[in-house]
C-alpha cells in the first residue's frame, strides 16, 4: 500500500502480541480502530478498499451496506478471507466475498433494504499486516471533526465498472491533487497514501502512550520469574553432565537443610511451628523425664514387696538385722522397669528424625525417584542406627543391673537411712519456677511450694495453691471439645480451690498438656497411679507388721528412694548423650559423607534426575513465559525506539459544518450536535468522512467522488 511506516509498526504490533499469547496472556494496547463512517453513497466502501487493496464490498443503489461490517488483516503468506459465521471455509476470489456478504445481510435482514445492527465478521489474510477495520453504516449522523479533513478520491461507478484496480485509482488520485490549482497547494495533505500515514501516527501516538504502563507490568512479571528461571536453567534435561552436577547440588542442599533443622543454625527462623532439633530437644528435658515419673512406684505396693522380700530372705528364722540382698531385689526390680521409658525415648526421636527427613525431601518432588530413593536410603540408615541405640540403652540397663554400687557419694547409707523420716516425693530446688498461661483469664506462675494465680494484667496475685499433697489426673475428652484437660486435685480430699475438689486446666494441644505434666512433676507435683480394674482388694489393703518389720521396711524404702534418685539422676543424663552419639550425629555424618555414593551405587544415577510430569511442565511453561517476557520488553524498547511520535494537528474549525446542516433532516433517535468549541484531539476512536474535491472541466470526470457538491467554503473554486 505504499506505508512503509504503518507496515513496520504493525510488524512490531504482531511480534508483541505473539510474545502475548506465548505467555498466555492478552496485549493490552487496545488499539484504536478505525470506523468508517458517512452517509449513503458517499464513498465508505470505496475508502474501506483503498486500504485493503481489493475490491470485495457490495456496490449499488441506495443503502447497501446495510448490517455493520468489522473486518481483521492478518498478515500471511496466502491472501484469502474467513467469515466468522463460516468457519473453515476460505475464499480465494473476493467477488465470491462480495456475494457472501450481500447473502449474509439477506438472510438477516431480508431483500426489502432492512437494516441491522448485527455485524458481520470478516478476516481478509494478506501479507499487508494485521489491525483492525470496523465499518459501521450510520445514516445521517454527521460526526464532530476534531484532526482536520484528508480528501480522497475515490473509482467512480464508471471506473468500477471498467474494473479499475486499486493501484491505477491512487495514481489517479496523486495526480488529480497535483494538477488540479485549488488542491496543488495541499496535495502533500491530501489521498489515501497521506490519510494511511495520519493513521498511522494516531495508532503510534497511542501505542507509546500506553507503553510505560505495560512496561512495568511485564517488568514485575520477569522479576518474578528470575530466579526460578535462573534455576531451571541449570537443570537441561538432555545434558547428563548437568544432570549429574544437579544432583551433587540438591544432595548438598538436603544435607544442609538436614543439619539446619536439627541444629537449629542458619538464618531462617520458622515462627509457625517448632523444628525437629527443638522437638528432640523437648523429648530429651520434658517427655523422657516425664515418662520416668510416669511409672514411678506406688508406695504401698513398694512397701508389701520389701517386706515380702526381707521375710523370703529370713526364711523359718527371724531376721535381727535388716538384709542386703532385700534392697538389691527391689533396686534391680526397679531398675528393669525403667526400659519401657528408655526403649519409649528412643521411638520418639527416631520417629522425629524420619519426620525430619521427609520435610527436607519434599524439596526434591520435583525428580521423584530421587525423592523416593533418598528418603529410602536414609530412613534404612536411621532403622539401623535406631536397633543399635536401643541396645546400648540396654545394655547400659543391665550395667547398672550388674553392680548396685552402695558406697556411691550421694548415696544415704543404711546408718543415715534410718534416721531418715519417710519422703513421698522429692522437691527441686527454691530457684526453681514456671510461668504458663493457660486461660485467657489467668496466668499461673510454678514455685516449688505452690501455684500462684495471677490477673489477666499478671500484677494482682489473686489465689496460691499449696503443692503439698496435690496430684494431677487426666480427664476424658468431651465428645464436641477440642481442649485437652487435664486436673489437680488433693489426694487428702480436701478443696483445692475454694470450694472445688479439684482444678480443671485445659490447653489447646497435647504438647501443652505435656509441658505442663512436665513442669509440675518437676516441682513435686506427680501424675495420679491408675488402679487396674479386678485388682484383689486383699492387696490394697494395709498389712500389718511387728515393730522391727515396719523399721527394716522402712528402712530399706529410704535406701531404695535414694539409689533409685542416682540412677534416674545417671539415666536422664546418659539418654541424650547416647542417642546424639549412635543416632543423631551418625545420620548427619552419613548424609555428608556416603549418602551421594550410595545413590549411585544404587542404579543409574540419571534416571533419578527423571523429572515428575507435572514439573517437566512447569519448566517448561516458566523458561518459556520468562523468554516470552524478555522477548516482550524487547519489543516494546524497539518500538520507542524505531517509531517518531508528531503531535496531532490542531482542531479545526468546524461551525460551518453546523450552519449547513440545519437544513438536513434527520432520522429518528439521532440530533445534530450543538455548536460548542472543538475539543482536544483524542487518539480514539478515529473517525473521518471524505467530503469529495470540486470538479473541474479540464480533469477527466471518472476520477470525481461521488459527492461532487460538498466542498468547504475554505476551498477556492
């Protein structure tokens, strides 16, 4: 067509929107379109073609164009046309797209001239570039001219009948407003070629105008996608030496996460929940200790097996002084009920330790069977280590089995052990306090004598609960509670508080309730023996004794409770250290050191970087957004760069237009504007109407419009 300018910027247009919808999205730019608009016969159809290049619109009498008309060019290597309400059907000769659109409009409108507002959609594919042209009939509107006139000739019906092509008519145009003496003076402002370039300006000026905002959009999308492009990058999937660099890289990265979670290093602190090493850490001074105190001995029954034992030990004869073997029996009997809680601690960190491990694969879903085979490997290790811990708790078990050392330093001896009044329970020392919150009405602070409760401001003590002879129960769950209760109550049968038998406390989870078990036993406070159901009566009663049997049981009971405090004293020290040697220390080791070659020992190391599907998708869709994106930006930068924005013409002076319209008359439900000051020029929408240039007798009379007598006053005749 001759523009070269407008052919570039919709060549850039095309490469932003295929950037577009590369990434799924659609280009913004909200072009303007480019309505033709005029009166019946004033040439609509005939300047509609000039710009495509072919004749393909209905030509006759009267109102022809009678449905509007939205056409798309697409750039293509082939010419030919679609219609929307055609799909499929291609038209390589435009005379049969001039009889679709006359059958289209009949079979809508009927063949009585009706009208309607339904538009008919045509794509004509040529290699001219893409944008769009709608081309509504509005008759008898007159539109408010705002960017000045651009006169254009057009085929006259004898031209058109003469089968004048579309380049021989804008040969004729150029030379019509070179010779002619009232337009040679505008000529350069005048035809299609120069109306093509003022359009061709409005659609750039408002391209760079919404540029900037487009920028920053595509901007912060690219940002976005940086990094994970950046990593997906270094993964080709083709490439087997990335392949095994990738994998060297992410079996670094699982055991340094490993290491952080349970050490509790790195500069990411987790405020939502607690870490493996945290959780280990309260196995270690909450729940084991408290699993200790969970099967402390009860009294009564302690008390008839030391006398059951110093009467086996006597035999027929009576005793005259309390026997040593006696206190072994029930020491070593108690010593082997503390497997239980051991063997218990271990399970727990062992169970935290795989929870731990399967945090840390879950950074690896996206190669699966890496995932699967890691955790595998890892979790067989941490198995084999578990068998080996627990049989150094036993055995350290049986070493304090095999040797009851009476001549130990914090040991009482029987000369002390029989001065000694009888001890229930052991108190921790004065320093020892506290503070939970469970209400949101009170808080309580843990001293080693009572439990103080205190205001919602923790100023005002409002009440203290002495900690003598205080037990803590568990009580069942209510079937629509979510609170874990737990009470403490007075083994005397006395109030506790005020007028309540017993204190109820609840918290939201069962470590809390644990925490609180806990601190209590820590301050004396013991969990309540549970008595199994059919037990014989006979055995819960009390047993009565001689004088000497009652002082060599109570005696023994003194010596029991002081070597039983070393070896839970030696056993809560001696569980962490184990566990962190065999268990905990190991596994960090064998991550570092021989995790990377057994995964290649274990098959081929390259089908373990097999990406999922779902993530070869994901690659896939980011590397290519983030392509799309950059591809886009560049674009943009091209068309600020390569395109010239001019500034509109100034508005026109259009009052004559309204004086010699009065006249006109109007159809139904449309007005002719008011006279008012012409406005800014706006980019959108564009719309123009041809007025035709005057006749002259020395020009040949088949170039002329089809409206030869409405020419501006500003034109000399």
């Amino acid at each position: 067509m001759g523009n070269r300018g407008m052919e570039e910027l919709i060549s850039l247009v095309n490469r932003l929107q295929d950037a577009f919808s590369a990434i799924g999205q659609t280009c913004d730019l909200d072009l303007p379109q480019i309505a033709v608009v005029g009166g019946q016969s004033a040439g609509k159809s005939s300047v509609l073609e000039n710009f495509v290049g072919r004749d393909f619109l209905p030509r006759g009498s009267g109102i022809v164009t009678r449905r509007p008309l939205v056409l798309q060019l697409i750039s293509s290597t082939s010419e030919h046309a679609e219609f929307l309400h055609c799909k499929g059907k291609k038209f390589t000769d435009f005379d049969d797209v001039r009889r679709e659109i006359e059958a289209e409009t009949d079979r809508v409108t009927g063949t009585n001239k009706g009208i309607s507002s339904i538009p008919i959609n045509l794509r004509i594919c040529s290699p001219n570039g893409t944008i769009n042209f709608p081309l509504y009939s509005i008759y008898f509107c007159l539109p408010v001219v705002t960017t000045g006139y651009v006169g254009v000739v057009n085929r006259s019906q004898k031209d058109i009948e003469g089968k004048k092509d579309i380049s021989a008519a804008l040969a004729a145009e150029k030379r019509f407003f070179k010779s002619h003496p009232a337009y040679r003076h505008m000529a350069d402002c005048m035809g299609t070629l120069y109306l093509q370039r003022l359009l061709n300006q409005q659609l750039t000026n408002h391209i760079r105008d919404t540029l900037p905002a487009l920028r920053s959009r595509l901007q912060g999308q690219l940002l976005s996608l940086d990094k994970e492009a950046e990593e997906y990058k270094c993964l080709n999937p083709d490439d087997p030496s990335r392949k095994t660099k990738a994998l060297m890289q992410l079996i670094q990265h699982f055991g340094l996460d490993f290491e952080k979670r349970i050490e509790g290093s790195g500069d990411q602190v987790d405020t939502v929940e607690l870490s493996g090493g945290a959780k280990i850490n309260r196995i270690f001074h909450e729940r084991f200790p408290f699993e200790l105190v969970k099967m402390e001995f009860d009294e009564k029954e302690l008390r008839r097996e030391i006398s059951y034992a110093i009467k086996n030990i006597h035999g027929i004869r009576t005793g005259l002084f309390t026997p040593d073997m006696a206190f072994e029996a029930i020491v070593k009997k108690q010593i082997v009920k503390l497997k239980v809680p051991c063997l218990k601690c271990v399970d727990m960190v062992i169970q935290e330790l795989i929870n731990t491990v399967q945090q840390c694969t879950n950074k690896l879903e996206s190669f699966p069977k890496l995932r699967e085979e890691t955790e595998r490997i890892v979790t067989t290790h941490i198995r084999e280590r578990e068998s080996q811990a627990k049989d150094q708790v036993l055995l350290s078990l049986e070493i304090q089995l095999s040797y009851i050392n009476t001549n130990h330093e914090d040991f009482i001896g029987f000369a002390n052990a029989q001065q000694k009044t009888n001890q229930t329970s052991k108190k921790p020392s004065a320093g020892n306090q506290v503070s939970h919150s469970l209400l949101s009405l009170c808080a309580f602070l843990l001293e080693f004598e009572s439990l103080r409760r205190f205001s919602s401001d923790e100023k005002e003590k409002k009440y203290m609960l002495p900690l003598d002879n205080l037990k803590v129960r568990d009580i069942e769950k209510g079937f629509m509670s979510s609170k874990h209760v737990f009470a403490i109550f007075n083994t005397e049968q006395r109030n506790v508080y005020k007028d309540y038998r017993h204190l109820e406390l609840a918290c939201d989870t069962q470590d809390e309730v644990d925490s609180w078990k806990a601190s209590l036993l820590r301050a004396g406070v013991y969990p309540e023996k549970t008595t199994v159901d059919g037990e014989d009566s006979a055995q819960v009663e009390s047993f009565s004794m001689d004088p000497q049997l009652e002082r060599q049981v109570e005696t023994i009971r003194n010596l029991v409770d002081s070597y039983m405090s070393i070896i839970y004293k030696s056993i809560r020290d001696l569980m962490p250290k184990t566990i962190m040697h065999l268990v905990i220390n190991n596994v960090e080791e064998f991550i570092h050191s021989e995790l990377l070659a057994q995964l290649y020992s274990s098959g081929d190391q390259y089908s373990l970087m097999d990406e999922s599907p779902e993530q070869a998708l994901r690659r896939e869709e980011v590397l290519r957004t983030h392509t799309a994106l950059k591809e886009a930006l560049n674009i943009i930068t091209d068309i600020s760069t390569s395109t010239i924005s001019t500034p509109l013409p100034p508005p026109v002076d259009n009052s004559w237009l309204h004086s010699g319209s009065l006249h006109r008359r109007s159809p139904p439900g449309y007005s002719v504007p008011k006279k008012h000051p012409a406005p800014p020029a706006p980019s959108l929408p564009i719309r123009l109407e041809a007025p035709a240039p005057p006749v002259s007798n020395s020009i040949d009379t088949t170039n002329t419009t089809s409206r030869p007598k409405r020419i501006p006053p500003s034109v000399p005749r």
